[in-house]
C-alpha cells in the first residue's frame, strides 16, 4: 500500500478551500478586467501588511531546524511591496494605507504563530502566501500588467526575478515538506493550519468588496 506524500495530501485537503478564496467576487472582478485599478491598490495594501508579518515572523524561525529550509531571500516581497506602492499611491504611501479587519486578525495569526515558536504554523503559512504567488499570483500579475498598462512598476510583487523556474522551485519545496519528519497529529495540524490561512485570505476579499461597495 503507497503512502501519499505529505504534500500531495496537504493540497488534495486545502483544494476546495483554496477555491474559496480564488472564486471570491473581489477577485473575479479584478482578474476579469471589470475592476478598478484603485481595487487592485486596495489588495496591494493588505498584502503589505500580511507579508510584513510574515517576513518578520521569518527571521523569528531563521535558525529553526525545521524551518529554516524553507526560507530563502529569493522569496522575499516586501522590498517589492515598498515599490509597488511608491510607484502606485506615491512617496506618501504609508500615511494612506490601513488595513481591513481581516487583514488585522491575520497578521494577529501569524505573530501569535511566531511568538508560539510552532515551526508548523509558520511553514504552514509560508507555504500557503508563497506557493500561490508562484502559482496563480503569476497568473494576477499578468493581467494586473494588461489590464491596468503596468510594466514591472505596480506589479513588482509578482515578479521573482531570482527565480528563473517556479515550477522546479515549488518541486524543491514540496520535497522539502514531504521531508519534514512531523507526526500524523503534526501534519494534521499543519494542514488545518493551511485552511486557516485560507480562510483569511477569503475573509481579506469580503472585506475589500465590503469598502469598495461603502464609497
């Protein structure tokens, strides 16, 4: 009898929740060409918040056994982010940038993950931002380019230029979790963990349809 490996399952049990978050009207509005380029300011924004935390939850488990492995400068978007938003709001982008409440009680998640130090949670959230910029983000960056006229300057987030195939990165990084000695308790709190993280990401979109429909 095979036994699936721990990256297969963990995709085969997000799926559907990962199709949540990619259906929400938000983002079929944005990736269909019928939203505003002021949408796609709003999840540049939510995004700088998120990755905040996750970057510096990061150099919290840069010397952890497990998850160091899967932490690399290649990966990096906040420098990214910081042009982006110069680039789209202009030098005084931070003093008009919030976050939504979604946005809030996710950055909450991951720090209480980091201040935790559960190696778990973070590679479980690492896994879901980073593996779908590399998927699907690339997809967004794409049409955020055609929709909106972007060159690189907007869409410097989806842009890993010190990546030159995403697909065998993410071959690497599935091996990598499939490496990882966790019990089967662990890998199944890894796996609801992922779930939550999308669930964040879902919330993020019903509010950012939220406040656009209330201005």
């Amino acid at each position: 009898m095979s036994v699936i490996p721990f990256s297969q399952a963990l995709r085969e049990r997000t799926w559907s929740s990962h199709g949540d978050s990619e259906g929400a009207s938000f983002m079929k509005d944005l990736m269909s060409g019928t939203g505003t380029r002021e949408d796609y300011i709003a999840l540049v924004v939510q995004h700088y918040f998120i990755y905040e935390a996750l970057e510096a939850a990061a150099e919290t488990f840069a010397s952890d056994p497990v998850a160091s492995a899967f932490i690399s400068p290649q990966l990096t978007r906040m420098p990214a982010l910081v042009a982006d938003l110069e680039f789209l709001l202009g030098p005084d982008w931070r003093d008009q940038i919030s976050p939504v409440p979604s946005a809030l009680r996710y950055v909450d998640r991951i720090n209480e993950v980091a201040a935790e130090g559960w190696a778990g949670g973070f590679i479980a959230h690492h896994y879901t931002r980073y593996m779908g910029d590399l998927s699907g983000g690339q997809a967004i960056g794409r049409l955020m380019q055609r929709h909106f006229g972007f060159d690189s300057q907007g869409v410097s987030f989806y842009l890993f230029d010190q990546i030159a195939s995403p697909k065998e990165f993410k071959d690497t990084y599935r091996d990598q979790l499939d490496a990882v000695q966790w019990s089967d308790e662990e890998r199944e709190r890894v796996i609801d963990e992922v779930l939550v993280a999308y669930g964040f990401n879902t919330d993020l979109f019903v509010d950012l349809s939220t406040a656009k429909a209330a201005v």
